[in-house]
C-alpha cells in the first residue's frame, strides 16, 4: 500500500490557495502550522516563529487565549447555530452590537454582522446604494478610494481596493456605465510628495484632487469615499499630517459619505480602539473584522449612523424587508467569541498597553532608518513598516525581478519571525500581547534578518 501523504503533499496536490504562487507551490510547499503559543506559531518540525503580523493583522490576543477558546466551546454547546433573518436573534448578538455601539469612535445607530473584512465592505457598499435611493438620489452610486488600498476580494470589495494584483485578470473593478469605482491617489508622501512638499501641503493637494474628482464627475453622482485610517497592505501607509480633516471637508461639502475600513486599525492598534479616533475620522459606516474575534472565528461587522440607518429601515418598511444578510450574519459561537475578545481588551487594559509600548516599537522600527537598504520607516500603535529601497539618496527601488522584499521575509522566516512583504515594505503587526521582552527578540530577530540581507544585496 502506499504511504499516506504528508500534510505539505496532501496540501499541494489538493489545496486551491489564497493568494500564493499557484505554479511554483509543487517546488515550494507551503508552511505547516500546527500550533500557536502566545505570540509563537509552532511547524510540523517543531519550529517556532514569532509572529510579527499577528497572521493576517488579526491575532491581536495571540495565538493561545484559553478565555476565547472556552467562549467558543460554551456557545456551541449551547446554540451551535441560529440565524438573524425574519426577526430572529440570539443573546450574543444582541450583547455583541450593544457593545460594539457603545465602543464607536462616533455616535453610531446600528451594526450589521458579516463573516469577514470583503462581506462587510461588500455590505457596506450596498447600503451606500440602498441608502441614495432611499432618500431620492438614484443618480449618486459612485464610490471614490484610492489608489494602493485594500478593501478585500469579493467583486465590490476589490473593485475599491486600489493593488493591481487584485484586478488584473479578474476583470476588475467590474465595469458598469457610468464607473461605479473610482481611485484618487493614496497618502504617502515618502513616495510621491514633490521634493521638499510638507504633509500639509501633500495632504491639501490630494484633497483637491479628490474635489476635482467629485467636480469632473458631477457631485449629485458620487456616493462615499471609503478609506482605511492606515493602509495596511498597501504598504502600512499612515495618513499625513491634515488629510483626513482636508479630505473630509471635501466630503461634506458635496455631501459625500464617508466609511471607514478599520478591518485592520479596528481595537486597538493604532493606540486608540479605532484609528478613526487616531486620525480624527468621523464615519458615516465603519467596516471592522479581524481583531474584533482576535482572528479566532469569522466574523466582521458594519456600524452605521442614524442618518444611513434611518433611510434605509424606512426604505425597507416600504419594501417588507432589507433584502440583505447572511447564513452566518450574527453567528451565535462568532458573537460569544467577539465578545470575549472585547472584554479580554478590557480586564487586560489592552490600549493601555499598546500606548505603553508602541515609542518603544516605533523607535525599534525607526533604529532600521540607518540601515544601508532602508528608504523610509513609518508607523503608528503597534503597526509598522520598513522600507526597503536601492539607493536611499536618489530614493530607487529594488528592480523588480530582485524581489528584494519577499527574499527579506524569507531570511526573516529563517530567523524564526514572521513578517510581511509588500513589495519592498516589509510589514509588522504583532498580537497588542507583545511584552517588552518579546518585543526586544523580535527587533533582535529582524536585525540578524537586516544582516544577511545586507550582505546579500
Ligand atoms: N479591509 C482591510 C483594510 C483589510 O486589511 C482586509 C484584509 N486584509 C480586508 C478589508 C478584507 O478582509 P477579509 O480578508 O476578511 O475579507
């Protein structure tokens, strides 16, 4: 009889994977994990990596809170399933969207429950329209992101999102007449500020390029303007200083709405419980996922404002029902863990934490602005990223066949930590558990990586 497969062969010769190299996974199995601990995953060989992306931006209470898991395991004993439709609802949702109100960063009226960062967008994005048509103006559908954002993969969420690896080939963003999806140009002014422009002024010529935008394509036709307070996998882009208040001025001045992404700032991370505190942001609909079950069960959620919420029950009363939801929309077993994970950001004085030890962080990250290869630093809380440039002085990239960011995050890997690449920026997100003297390994971790690449390059 044949030997049964390994995990990493079972893996390749039947795994469709998410964003991975289709081709090249035969000479390149993938990572086996097979257990967490703390800010620790552990392979099949029994290695341990720290994990400085929290996996996807999302583990924030790292990977082993006995308090989640029991959350988890008393709510499937209890109500394994029910669903939210036809006036149906659950004690965990209801406690969950209690709470999740009273966290806002703005006084928000009600919260939507979907399954992952793309639905809530997605969600998000329908509601926009439901909402225009509601209140009389069917003509304004037009939603405006910006280049190099992240909004997630379902067809609306990744005709937002500004990477064109999420476009190209997927026939995307999807095409109507007139486009429904327009991109303005991102905030990072290490990138594309001219020389010697301050962030004032970078943050003031975008936000008239937004107006200009909004004028060339009639304001009663545009919609909303959705935004991550820092752009995570664009390349962890904090906003310049001003942008968020110039660029809402815009807003409201044509009476554009305005979401919020905070699927990766959401609770905590960037010093604040959302970074739409951080950055002065007020939401008309604000997105949240990952942290807010700490990554351990699907589950995201949309927050709107009276004014959204409004119009659209009375568009539904007119109708007999909000036609959208679903299957899993307010899962009882996701809510009892979102919950925990709340309260554990509570006992545990999780912000406090993070605003004790994000200078300590930033100034770790900020040490690397010496290295030979590295361009820029940035970052805020405790999200970050470096970087990685060909000549620092004339500000010139890698080429891109020399694959400079993903070769750093594989010497990074082999010094046991985990980090993201981005094209040449390489990311870190670690679980807002991080102790100090976890913290101190990690830089000490991506030192060593710095070395070898230094030495490579
Ligand atoms: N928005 C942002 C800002 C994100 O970072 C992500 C995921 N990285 C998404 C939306 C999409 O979330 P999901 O992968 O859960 O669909």
């Amino acid at each position: 009889m044949a030997e049964p497969l390994g995990t990493g062969d079972k893996d390749v010769a039947t795994h469709l994977h998410s964003y991975t190299n289709l081709a090249a996974l035969p000479q390149t199995p993938p990572l086996v994990i097979v257990e967490g601990d703390g800010i620790h995953v552990v392979d099949e060989n029994g290695r341990r990596y720290l994990e400085a992306m929290s996996g996807l931006w999302c583990a924030s209470l790292g990977f082993s809170n006995k308090r989640l898991a029991e959350a988890g395991a008393k709510a499937l004993k209890t109500l394994p399933y029910y669903h939210t439709f036809n006036q149906r609802t659950n004690v965990a949702v209801a406690d969950l969207a209690e709470r999740l109100l009273a966290l806002a960063p703005v006084p928000m009226a009600r919260v939507f429950f979907a399954n992952s960062g793309s639905e809530a967008n997605d969600s998000a994005v329908k509601m926009v329209w439901y909402y225009h048509n509601a209140i009389g103006q069917p003509e304004r559908k037009k939603i405006i992101a910006r280049r190099n954002a992240y909004h997630g993969v379902t067809v609306a969420a990744a005709s937002m999102g500004g990477l064109d690896g999420n476009h190209r080939d997927f026939d995307l963003p999807i095409a109507t007449a007139p486009a429904r999806f327009l991109h303005v140009d991102c905030p990072h002014h290490y990138r594309y500020a001219e020389p010697g422009e301050t962030e004032q002024d970078f943050s003031s010529r975008l936000a008239q390029q937004l107006e200009q935008t909004i004028l060339a394509e009639g304001p009663h036709t545009v919609a909303a303007f959705i935004a991550e307070p820092v752009m995570g996998a664009g390349g962890v882009l904090v906003p310049p200083a001003g942008y968020f208040e110039k660029v809402q001025a815009v807003l409201r001045k044509y009476g554009v709405l305005m979401i919020a992404d905070e699927v990766i700032c959401g609770f905590g991370r960037t010093g604040n419980m959302f970074g739409s505190t951080t950055f002065g942001i007020q939401p008309d609909i604000l997105s949240c996922a990952k942290a807010l079950s700490s990554g351990y069960v699907p589950i995201s959620a949309v927050m709107v404002n009276e004014k959204v919420h409004s119009a659209i029950a009375a568009n539904s009363g007119k109708l007999g029902s909000f036609g959208h939801g679903y299957t899993y929309s307010g899962h009882p077993v996701a809510c009892a863990v979102a919950l925990e994970t709340l309260k554990v950001y509570e006992d545990e004085r999780i912000l406090d934490h993070v605003r004790e030890l994000a200078p300590a962080f930033q100034a770790g990250l900020r040490a690397f602005a010496e290295r030979p290869w590295v361009g820029n630093v940035r970052g805020v809380g405790l999200i970050g990223a470096i970087e990685l440039m060909a000549d620092k002085a004339a500000r010139t990239p890698f080429a891109a066949d020399r694959k400079a960011g993903y070769r750093f995050a594989a010497l990074a890997l082999e010094e046991g930590l985990i980090v993201r690449a981005m094209g040449d920026s390489i990311g870190l997100c670690p679980p807002l558990i991080i102790t100090r003297a976890e913290l101190d390994d990690l830089f000490a971790r991506l030192a060593r990586a710095m070395d070898r690449f230094e030495k490579e390059y």
